[in-house]
C-alpha cells in the first residue's frame, strides 16, 4: 500500500478498491497525510487563499435530516440581512485584503434575483471575486448570477449513496442535484461541490464513490466536512463517533487526486476538533473561509452545534490568522485564487 500511495504522488489515481482499502484502516493516514501535503505544496505552493463568508440568511425550506437550518426546526430565529449590510460586509472585508466573498444561504428565495444580481455586480466593483452557495435554482438563474458577475459556485453532493440521500433530503432528488453541477459547470462557473463524512449509515464504499464523483464531475473545488450532530434534527442522536481523522482522510486523497483543486479547511473540522483546520492545512487544504459579515447574529446560522465563530472582529481575526500561518511557513495570497492560476 506505501508503494501505491508512491506512485499515486505523481500519477494522481487510485483505484476504488485501493481507496476504500485506505478509509478502513488508520495504519496509512500519516503517509497519506503527507503525500496529500506534498502535493498541494507541488501545485500550490504556499499561498491561503481567503475566502470572505457572508451568511445572509439561515431560511430554508428543505429537511435535510442533520441540518440545523432545516425548514422544520422551529427553535431557531429566522434572519435575511440586507442589501446594505451585505454590501458594507464586503466593502469591510476588501479594506483587510479578502479577494473573494462567498455568499451563502439557505435555499428559500428570501430576495429577489433583481436583488442579487444588484449585490453581485456591486460586489464586483470592489475588484473581487464571487462565490454563490445558495442551492438547486434553474438554469436561467444560475445564467442570470453568472451575467451579473458571479464566479463560482458551490453545491455540495452532500453523499453519492443514492438510498442514503433519499432517506436525509426528503423533499431533494439527487438527480437535479447532479443536473445542477453540470449546468453550472457548462454555464462556466468554477463549481465546488464535496460532502458530509461519517453521516450514520454511510459506508467507505460510498466514500469512495464520493471522492470519485468529484474528479468525475470535474469539482474546481472540494469542500469536507466530518458530521456533526445537530440538535432538532432527526439525527441529533445519532453518531456518537467523532469523524474528523476519517473527514481529514477523505479530504487528502481528494488532494491526492485532484491536485490542483482549492480545498478548505472547513469550519466543521476546526468546530469538531480545535486546531483541526490547521491539520486540514498540513494535510492537503489551501483555503480558509473566514465569516465577514458585520451583524451579530451569527449564532443562528447554526448548522451544527458548537460551531466554530470566529471573533466578529474581521480586522483582528486577519492579523492574527496571519501570524498564525507564517508559523506553518504559510503566507495570505494576494490574487483572486481562481482553480485556473493554480495549474
Ligand atoms: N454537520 C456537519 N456539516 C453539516 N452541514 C449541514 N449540516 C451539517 C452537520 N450537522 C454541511 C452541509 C452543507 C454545508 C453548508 O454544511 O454539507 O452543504
């Protein structure tokens, strides 16, 4: 297996069998961890890219079973911010050297794709890239963001087990979510896409399929996340287990097969276990996704429990993740980290 792992450093493949063979025991995770930190070194060097996340609203009228914004959860205060919180979130963000915003929501039409694409192009005026992570819309919208300005966005596939998808997105079918991908790629966005790691029932088989479906659907960026519990969800008592070396896992031989590709350090991870997005870092990512909105409420866009909120202060959160990276001889990149500047 250290001689398959070897030759995949460079040729960048895996077989299904060799990759589930890897997620079932732990005897390989430093050797994966490092390959993975050698390649992204390799096609990466080492730059972050920062992306500025800007929650604008926690509605949502899907029933995702482990996910706190489910639509059937009453127990948490419903917010949409502003057009002009929004807008003065990104100004703030642009002032400490974010070259991205990613705007991200649930998947309830709160504001009008007038709106949007009026925030889009503004945002686009301060000389920044824009991610959308807003969910399943119709071709038309995606094409509307896209004119607007839009450049990438993120869907994750949230699992490839077609029954086990089924089962958690009752009011989803994984079919449009798969056309979804595709249309946004063939409309020329760079689409991100990734999934849930250690959802109950969930297999390394499937694991597998997962990181597979990613290559095959040509992801630009892959985001990962162990699951976490959630409190008013149908699985809040489910897994006891925590996920995160088999999340971190998944994330590195996704590194190892995608190269190229802009992988986070997902909030998940740093919430789940602390220090856990500077081992994502060291072990294939090269993104972190900084919240930026300027409103205090950030404690409802509680997806899962405990999760990690960075200090509402953006400028001091800047300098002291810039301090903290120049210990792992990392470096805050200066460009809009596009997939494309990285080949
Ligand atoms: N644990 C971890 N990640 C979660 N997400 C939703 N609920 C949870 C949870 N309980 C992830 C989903 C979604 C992203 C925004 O958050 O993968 O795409």
């Amino acid at each position: 297996m250290e001689n398959i792992l070897n030759k995949a450093e460079s040729s960048h493949s895996l077989t299904k069998e060799h990759i589930i063979s890897l997620l079932s025991t732990s005897e390989f995770d430093n050797t994966i961890f490092n390959i993975a930190n050698n390649v992204r070194k390799k096609y990466i060097g080492d730059k972050i890219h920062l992306r500025g996340l800007i929650e604008f609203s926690n509605i949502c009228p899907n029933t995702c079973f482990y996910c706190g914004l489910r639509g059937e959860n009453t127990s948490i205060k419903r917010f949409t911010l502003s057009k002009d919180l929004i807008i003065k979130s990104a100004k703030n963000a642009a002032k400490y050297g974010y070259k991205t915003i990613v705007l991200q929501s649930g998947e309830s039409k709160v504001i009008s794709d007038e709106e949007l694409c009026s925030i889009i192009s503004e945002i686009k005026k301060l000389d920044m890239a824009i991610t959308l992570s807003i969910g399943e819309k119709t071709e038309e919208e995606y094409k509307s963001y896209k004119e607007a300005g839009a450049d990438r966005f993120l869907l994750r596939i949230e699992t490839t087990d077609k029954e086990l998808y089924k089962k958690y997105h009752p009011k989803m079918n994984f079919e449009n979510r798969v056309n979804c991908l595709k249309i946004l790629k063939q409309l020329g966005y760079e689409v991100g896409t990734g999934c849930l790691v250690g959802l109950p029932e969930q297999t390394v088989k499937s694991l597998a399929d997962d990181i597979l479906f990613f290559k095959e659907i040509g992801a630009d960026m892959v985001g990962l996340g162990p699951f976490i519990p959630c409190p008013h969800t149908p699985l809040e008592n489910t897994g006891i287990k925590n996920h995160f070396v088999l999340a971190l896992k998944v994330m590195a031989i996704t590194r190892i097969l995608l190269p190229d590709i802009n992988i986070p350090a997902t909030t998940a991870m740093e919430s789940l276990q602390k220090g856990g997005a500077f081992l994502a870092l060291n072990s294939g990512a090269n993104v972190i996704m900084p919240n930026v909105s300027l409103y205090e409420e950030r404690e409802n866009y509680q997806i899962y429990p405990n999760k990690f909120i960075a200090s509402n202060d953006v400028k001091t959160y800047r300098e002291n993740l810039e301090t903290e990276l120049a210990k792992i001889g990392r470096f805050v990149s200066k460009d809009k980290g596009f997939r494309a500047e990285n080949k």
